[in-house]
C-alpha cells in the first residue's frame, strides 16, 4: 500500500516546539533516519520508505502540521505532481473534450488549481520526483489515456486561461476596459461580450478603479475574447451575484457550443450544474493530497460528490450525505416571539437611493437576504448594524449586534487565536465544539493572521462574528471563497447557532443552494443596481424565491436523489411549465 508523509510547512514550527515528532518516533529511537532535520530550517524532513505509519508523529505534533496517509494500492505510481520532499501531491488529470465544458468540483486544496496549471502549461508536472519531467516520461505516463495526445502537442496547443485571483489584475494590465477588450479581441466578439457580462458601462473606466464583481466578468470577457484551443476558468463566480453567475455561465457555454474545449473550477454547484456536460470529482485532504476522480456526466457526478462516495472506486470520503429540503421550511419554524422589528427606512447617497421596508425578525430564525451587486444588501445590513445612519428612519434598538463584513480587510500582526481572544476575551465553553470545530478554525490558531488565504480568513471571521454574544447577528456573504463543503457547514453552523441562542440573523448570499440550505425566510431586494434598490419581505420562503427568481428569469428543480436545486435550461418544457405556474423553486 503507497504511503506518504505530508508536512505542512506553514504550520510547522520547530523554533516553538521540542520537535516531538523526532523524538517520539520509532525509528529513530532504533538508530534509523526515519526523521532528519534539515540543517538550514530546522524543520523535519519524513522519509516515506523507512515510515511505518504508527502514526505517532502525527498525534505528537502540537501544530498538527504532519499527516501520514496510506493510499489505496490503484494510486501507487500515478502521482502527477508534487511539491518537494513530504510536499502535496496530486494524483490523476481532468480531461479536456472538444465542444464540451468539464467542471472540478472539490474541496479547497485538494488541487484543483494545481491541475489546471498543469493542463495550461504555466506548471511542469515532476510526476512526483524532484525535476519536471521530460517530454517522454511524460508519454510514457499518459500511454493509451485521451492525455497522452494532449501532452505530445501541448505546445502547439493554444490555451486561454482565467486564473483564480482577479484582484492582482489592476497590477499587470493598465488602461481601460475597452482598450484591454479591444487588444485581445482575437475572435471579435468583444462587442458582444461586453453586452453579455454588463460591461458597456465600464468600457470608458480605468480597470484599477473596478470592483471585484466587475473584475471577474472583465477577466471572463478578455479569456473568452481569445481565440483557443482550450479555455480554462477558475472560480469565474466569485464577486458576482446570481445574475451575472448566470450570464458568465452563458459565455463559457458558449465556448463549447462552439466546438471548443472547456475547464472550469467552481464551488456554485447551480452554476456548475447549468454550464458542464462533465464533471470530475477531486477528493483527499485539503493542503495534503488530492486526486482527480473518472469523468461522469454532471448531474452524476455533483449527486456522487454530495454523496460522498465512489462507487467505481470504491471510496468514501465524506462521513454523511448532504441533502437539501424539498420543500420550504415550516411556517411553525419561525413562530416564535419577534425578535427584532424596524420601521421604514431610507438611505440616500449621490445617484443612489435605498428604500426598506418595515419588517420583523423572530427569535431562531435565520433571514436570508438576496438580489443583485449594488442594489443596497450591504448598505441595509450597515444600517442596521450602527455603522451607517439611515437619511430617514431611525433604528431604536437595545439589542446587542455582532456583524461580519462584505470585505475580509483585518490589520492584525499577531495569530488567529491572539486575534479572536482580543476580540472575545475568554473563550465560551461552547466556542470551540460549536463554531471553532466545525468550521476548521481550530487547525489555524497558530498561523499568523496575515497569513491565512481567502477561505480561510472567511471561516475565522465567520467564527468571530458568532463568538460574540450577540441578539442579533449580521452576516455578509459568508461563502465567499469557501468550498462547496464549506459552504454547506457554515450554513449548518450559523443555523445551530441561532437556534441553540433563540437569536436571530440576517444573512446576504449570493449562492443558491447556500441561501435553500440556512434560510427561514427571505428578504428580496429589487431595483436598478447602482441606482435604486428596494426590500420585500421578510417573505416565506417559496414566495420569497419565486419573487427572486423571476427577477433573474430562471427557475430551478429538484434532483431526486439528493434534493439539491438545479437549473432548469432556458426555454424547456419544464422552464415554460413551472413559469406558466409562478413556481420558480420549490414545488409542490
């Protein structure tokens, strides 16, 4: 059976522990090198050959920075790439197919971003050895797999790529929108897909003065504006509402539709599910191992990874199922005592004016809030916080508020737990197997605040906004830069957390499946972003998202299996059917 020995090296600290893991281990007690360290680090270097796999090591650690995996005996020899000596290693390749759109779904750091740049050309696989290897190692590798071909021409082979990141963008490209458009319009349809992505408004702006939501759909323009062989988004959905969720999905499925190859990472399980004719699993432990699962169709392939199980490779990697309710949640769920009410409120700025509704919020009930960029989510939720007066209304409140930002900007030097019992002091008994647990804080106490990624500063804020004693909790965009996994627990702890307080919540999202998943009711906002916006609601759920839903012009069903909600395709029998009905989501 292959093993290997992953050390995280960000978590590994050997200046601030008494490397009990040499210590402790086995092996070197009998005199071998199972564990050195490396004379410039200090750090420990594993050697997997001499490795037993007692595990000692593992549970010695006290930054929990070492993992000792036994793999199934199918992966021993496919390792495609790995980063240095008990690095990450990734097994197996996605495969890209003409005219089709293939999505990888999976947790964060697993190596989906490691694959694309693989595929793209910007890495050199090593196949799990200490140089890139050469091109007829490579061949000798992929021998009889559709990879084989790709790799022999990869070359000659022109790829236009969407990274990750977006927000690096102002750095390397200078100018304005439609100028950038212009130069790498290489299939002239900048026009077009300026119209698509509602970017006419922008064309005359200079691209370091964009939002994020802007940025993403001018990265998705320049990629497909190319004209390539294969085309590779990475998270294209981050920043952008459901709308404009949707209108990218058109664009990258218009790319297939025209004979060309398609990659897309994505943790939107609606958009993936709307856009992809494949879909390739990637399961493992995030910052250890991943490995890239057998093409299967997408509905398929979405149900086996909410399942969690592999029935052709006979692996399980996930404890439960998820499923989703089929129905909207009991009027009984939310008819406790209110909780919090406001009157009718409005916020004017120069060209924009928000306009909110009175409305109330119960004690245990999650409000999920909705609607386009720019329409006044945030504006109302700062409102409503304190930290932005209303121009009418007044908010007359003795209630206690715990808020977490739209914007993950926090100026802190020290670690995540220095950070959090600044913010908390003593920690509640119920902190850490309630919130820090599972959400995977705890593994981060240790590492420097400044240092966490994306989806990790968004689970460590989510865990100090909720830390807090709190009557009511504002919580914006909380799945931002999360995984689908992620997603699904966030929405499971925030859910168990104001029920167990008898608290309440707003919560603004622009995920589907999330919002299905965590919310009571919804609160619907409408308008023309950017210049007016207006609340509806708090509503039930199945008026609140046939009102929302009809806004955007979609509607959804449910799969069988798991519940979960799928775009219907524009103009189907069952999109004509359900909008004839008014019944945009939940049926009856």
């Amino acid at each position: 059976m292959p093993r290997i020995a992953v050390i995280d090296r960000e978590s590994c600290q050997p200046k601030r522990c008494s490397l009990e893991c040499h210590r402790y281990c086995p092996g070197v007690r009998t005199g071998d090198e199972t564990i050195i360290l490396d004379e410039q680090t200090g750090k420990p270097v594993i050697s997997e050959e001499l490795c037993t796999g007692c595990g000692i090591c593992v549970h010695k650690c006290p930054f929990r920075a070492i993992s000792i995996i036994n793999l199934p005996q199918e992966l021993e020899g496919r390792c495609i790439h790995r980063y240095g000596p008990n690095g990450f290693a990734l097994y197996e390749l996605p495969i890209p197919r003409a005219g089709k759109v293939t999505g990888l779904v999976g947790q964060n750091g697993t190596g989906k971003t490691t694959a694309l740049e693989i595929l793209a050309g910007k890495l050199s696989p090593n196949l799990g050895l200490q140089e890139a290897a050469e091109p007829r190692s490579l061949n000798e590798f992929f021998k009889g797999s559709e990879l084989q071909a790709y790799f022999a021409r990869i070359e000659r082979v022109k790829i236009a790529y969407k990274p990750q990141a977006i927000d690096g963008l102002p750095k390397v490209v200078r100018g304005r929108v439609g100028e950038l458009l212009a130069k790498v319009d290489e299939r002239n349809v900048a026009r077009e897909l300026a119209e698509s992505l509602e970017l006419n408004e922008v064309l005359d702006r200079n691209i370091k003065l964009l939002s994020g939501g802007e940025l993403q759909r001018l990265a998705i323009a320049a990629t497909a504006a190319r004209d390539a062989n294969i085309y590779y988004f990475d998270e294209p959905s981050s920043h952008l509402d459901v709308y404009q969720r949707l209108n990218a999905a058109r664009v990258i499925r218009g790319l297939a539709e025209a004979g060309k190859a398609v990659i897309v990472v994505e943790h939107d399980l609606a958009m993936l599910d709307y856009m992809c004719d494949y879909v390739h699993v990637l399961y493992g432990k995030p910052r250890t191992y991943g490995v890239v699962s057998s093409p299967r169709g997408v509905r398929v392939g979405i149900n086996v990874f909410l399942d969690g199980y592999l029935r052709e490779e006979n692996v399980r990697f996930r404890r439960e199922s998820i499923r989703f309710e089929v129905r909207p949640p009991s009027k009984a769920r939310i008819a406790g005592r209110a909780m919090f009410s406001y009157p009718k409120l409005k916020k004017r700025f120069k060209g924009f004016e928000l306009e909110a509704t009175t409305g109330s919020v119960y004690a245990g009930e999650v409000v999920g809030v909705v609607g386009p960029n720019a329409i006044g989510k945030t504006t109302f939720v700062r409102m409503l916080a304190g930290k932005l007066k209303p121009t009418v209304g007044k908010i007359d409140s003795k209630l206690t508020v715990a808020h977490k930002s739209q914007y993950l900007k926090i100026e802190f030097e020290g670690t995540v737990e220095a950070w959090l019992r600044e913010l908390l002091g003593e920690f509640d008994p119920a902190f850490d197997p309630d919130i820090l647990q599972p959400l995977e804080v705890k593994p981060l106490l240790e590492r420097k605040l400044k240092d966490l990624s994306g989806g990790e500063l968004q689970r460590a804020a989510i865990a100090a906004c909720l830390g807090q004693p709190a009557d009511l909790y504002l919580i914006d965009e909380p799945s931002a830069y999360l995984d689908v996994e992620q997603r699904l627990q966030m929405a499971r702890v925030i859910r168990r957390v104001i029920e167990k307080r008898e608290v309440a919540a707003f919560v603004v999202d622009h995920d589907v499946l999330s919002v299905d998943f965590i919310s009571d009711r919804l609160l619907v906002f409408t308008g023309e972003p950017s210049r007016a916006g207006k609340t509806h609601g708090p509503l039930g759920m199945r008026e609140g998202m046939n009102q929302f839903l009809r806004e955007v012009g979609v509607t959804f069903r449910r799969d069988p299996q798991t519940g979960r909600p799928r775009t219907n395709k524009p103009e189907s029998g069952l999109d004509r059917e359900q909008k004839e009905k008014g019944e945009y989501f939940y049926l009856s």
